[in-house]
C-alpha cells in the first residue's frame, strides 16, 4: 500500500509507517495532515486517484540540511562570489492513509 502525494513542489511515494524529509512545515499541532493525493495503490499492480484521500503523518523533527555552496565566477574579469545555503526541513512519519473511505496503516488517528 503506498501513496503519492505533492508537498512543497515535490512528489513523494509514501507508505504507512515511512519517515521522510520534507520541505519545512509550519504546524503548531503534532500532526500534519496531506489532502494533496495524486495517486493511491491498495493492491499490488493497481494504480488509481481517488475521489478523496489524505494522508496523516506525524512530526518526528525540524532541522536544516547539508550546507550548499553556490560559486558564481566570471573569468578574466576578477569577479568571484561565493555564498552558502541551507534548507530548512521537517521529518515526518507516515501514520496512515485513507482513500474513499477505506484507511490503510495505522488504525488511530
């Protein structure tokens, strides 16, 4: 059983009980709640959207990722800039899925 959903300008496979890290999240509440479903699989080698799906996950963290750095250079011209970024992010875990009635992984919502 897994999920597609789209968060943050990304596309995530999700399955009940998965940990990810997504684009940072602001939520005062320990759950977050996914209505963005694109897809849904509940047996093996189907694929459909549903009518109405969400999928619930919990906050594990908040964090930043990996220093990237950016090196803008023009030769002959003497021109060097070098700057530096990190991603803020949030970890959730998949708690569980529902699509058209019926819920997939973790029974308590």
């Amino acid at each position: 059983m897994y999920a597609v959903i789209r968060t943050g300008g990304k596309q995530y496979r999700v399955s009940p009980g998965d940990v990810l890290k997504i684009e940072s999240v602001a939520s005062g509440s320990p759950t977050i709640e996914f209505s963005d479903v694109l897809a849904v699989s509940g047996e093996p080698g189907t694929l459909a959207r549903p009518a109405a799906a969400k999928v619930t996950a919990e906050i594990v963290g908040q964090g930043r990722g990996d220093k990237i750095l950016v090196f803008h250079f023009k030769r002959k011209k003497q021109y060097k800039k070098l700057r530096g970024h990190r991603q803020d992010f949030t970890e959730v875990r998949i708690k569980a899925i529902v699509a058209d009635g019926v819920t997939y992984g973790g029974g308590k919502k």
